[in-house]
C-alpha cells in the first residue's frame, strides 16, 4: 500500500468549495490535529501515535495532538484545505496545487523525505525513452507519476504531445494492465514498481525519481496561521517526528516492524521501500534542502506544470499564480498571493538541540 498521489479534477472541486468553509483566521488554542496517509515516507506518523512519542511532546509543551490517518490521500488534503485539519502529510506538487492553489496559506514544516527510486517508468523489452515517441504510456493521470513522466521525456528532448497519448490507470490495475499485450510501458511508485519489475523478466526501468533528485519531497505541511499563533504546536510535532527519526536511523527494528505491518509488509519489504526514499533523519539535512538553491526551481518547474494541466488554483492566468516563499525569503510566482512557505527554523531548532 503507498500513497495514492492522484489529483481529480473532482478532488480538486472538492477542495475549492472546502476552502470557503475553513475559518478566516486561527487563534491560540491548545488541541490540534493532523492527518496523514499511507506511504513509506509518512509511516512514521502512524507509529508517532500509537507508540505515545506525540503525547509525550505534546505533554510537553501542555497541548494536545491527534493523528489521525485518513485512507484516502487527495481526502486528506481536501479535508485540511477545508479547515478539519491542521496539518497533513503531502508531497510538495499536492500542496501547491491544492490548498495553496485554494487560498488556503500553507507551510512545509517538516520535509521528511524524497522519492529517491520509488516512482519509475518502466517498459517492456529493449524499448529505450526515446522509442517512446508514438506510444501511448498507463499512468494515474495529473499526479506525480504523470509530472516523473514529463521529466523523462524532457531529458530526451521529448513531449507529451509526441506519445500517442496517456491512459489514465488507477494504482488497483496497474499490475493487471501492465501484463497486458497492449501495454507497453507505465508510470507508477512503491511497491508497484518492485511488484512489476519482480514479476515480469522483460520489464526495465527507463528512468526513476532517483534521476530528479530532490523533486518529489514528502513533507507534512501545516496551516500558516495556526503555526504563527500556536509555535509551540510546531516544535511539538517536530521534536516527535525527529526522536522518531534517531530511532530509525538507528535500525530500531521495534518501531520498523510497527510501521512495516501499518503499510501491509514485512519488515524486509519496508526496509528495501526505505532503501528508494532518501529519508532526512538528520534534521540539518532537511533544513539543508529547504535552504537549496535547486529548490526554487524545482518548484517553478511543478508550478508550470500544474498549470499546463489546468489544475494550478481555479482560474490561475499563469503558472506563478501562487506565490511560494522560502527559508531565505526569497519568492518564486506571485509575491502578492504567496501561499506556500518552507519554514526551516524548527527543522534548524531540532538540529540545534533547542526543542
């Protein structure tokens, strides 16, 4: 089981008419909750409640903090653009398409981790990127896989518009289509990739997330607001994702287990899961990549493709339509409708031993 990384233009409805419903401004409070999905990057979370490591921070700084995970991911973020929630674990593309695309101001307080393998492209046969021109290509359409597939056609100097088309797949028959005669090639992630690949001699990978690396970032994003008026909810989550962190890096197998079986494997599946995610368990590394100077640019690229598929905001006239503010202050797209930032400051606290 993984993240079901797709964004529907229903999803998509969904999530604009939710954000007239979140409440204009947050305030000091004490109860927080947030929500997250399956995905090897973002088990952690499942385990932060279970285990009592998120009430023990939370005991800390006197609040309280539910996890709550949500089987459906587009749900998830819809349901934190519609103010149910206060944060939610998504990928970088996700959050800027939907609630920040929304109106809804959002912050990368947490950068967890990329996809350093686990999203590919895979063909059958000899079949190389560049014979790829006049095929058609399975894939869940308007999602990440669908943005890997545009960044390997471009390392080619191909487009799009010279396949024969994409059909849209969901994760539940990409195995089943990817045996089929007509099948030539599809795009997908984590353990589809291994399943496929395991399963079919002929299958090769022509090109993976470990080539963009860096692109596809697992964050859990909070609402902007509700960390202004409520930092100490922000070193909370922080301080418990990073004790779990050292406990990971450390080959914990106790807590790997756990979040093995939460997912639907064993603990040999989770690790080689683990072994195509570039995890940040040390949190100066993360800070690092908030602070890199590849990131601005990674962002544009996601926000132009966003908008070439229609779905940057409703009605975005451009691609820099939303704004996107980083560690440094500096903005990508509009610096009058920011509303998406990477604040690095309780990522540098947790380095810092200040949490």
């Amino acid at each position: 089981m993984t993240r079901a990384k797709f964004l529907s233009a229903t999803a998509l409805s969904l999530g604009l008419v939710a954000a007239t419903l979140a409440p204009a401004a947050a305030q000091e409070k004490s109860e927080f909750k947030v929500a997250w999905s399956i995905y090897v990057g973002w088990m952690p979370w499942g385990y932060l409640e279970d285990s009592g490591i998120m009430d023990k921070w939370a005991d800390k700084y006197d609040i309280d903090v539910e996890i709550v995970q949500i089987n459906d991911y587009v749900e998830s973020i819809n349901q934190y653009t519609a103010g149910a929630f206060d944060g939610v674990s998504a990928t970088n593309m996700d959050t800027l398409s939907i609630p920040a695309g929304s109106g809804v101001d959002t912050t990368a307080l947490i950068i967890g981790d990329y996809s350093n393998g686990n999203d590919a492209l895979i063909a059958k046969g000899d079949m190389t990127l560049e014979d790829m021109a006049g095929t058609s290509v399975n894939l869940v359409e308007l999602s990440v896989s669908h943005y890997l597939l545009a960044r390997a056609l471009d390392s080619v100097g191909l487009e799009e518009r010279d396949l024969d088309g994409v059909v849209n797949t969901s994760d539940a028959d990409m195995i089943a289509a990817f045996s089929t005669q007509d099948v030539t090639s599809v795009v997908t992630w984590n353990p589809l990739v291994s399943e496929i690949t395991s399963s079919n001699p002929d299958a090769t990978v022509l090109f993976d997330s470990s080539q963009i690396p860096g692109e596809i970032l697992d964050l859990m994003v909070v609402n902007t607001q509700t960390l202004a008026d409520n930092p100490d909810f922000g070193k909370a989550l922080v301080g418990a994702w990073y004790e779990l962190m050292g406990l990971m890096a450390a080959g914990d197998e106790e807590a790997l287990t756990a979040m093995a079986e939460a997912s639907g494997t064993d603990l040999a599946g989770y690790k080689a899961q683990l072994d195509a995610t570039q995890m940040f368990y040390d949190p100066a590394e993360a800070v690092a990549q908030a602070s890199s100077e590849e990131l601005p640019a990674t962002m544009t690229e996601i926000a132009e493709f966003l908008f070439d598929k229609g779905i940057l905001g409703e009605g975005a006239p451009s691609a820099d339509f939303v704004g996107v503010e980083y560690p440094d202050g500096t903005i990508s797209g509009s610096e009058a409708n920011v509303m998406f930032r990477f604040d690095a400051s309780y990522m540098q606290m947790a380095a810092d031993g200040e949490l």
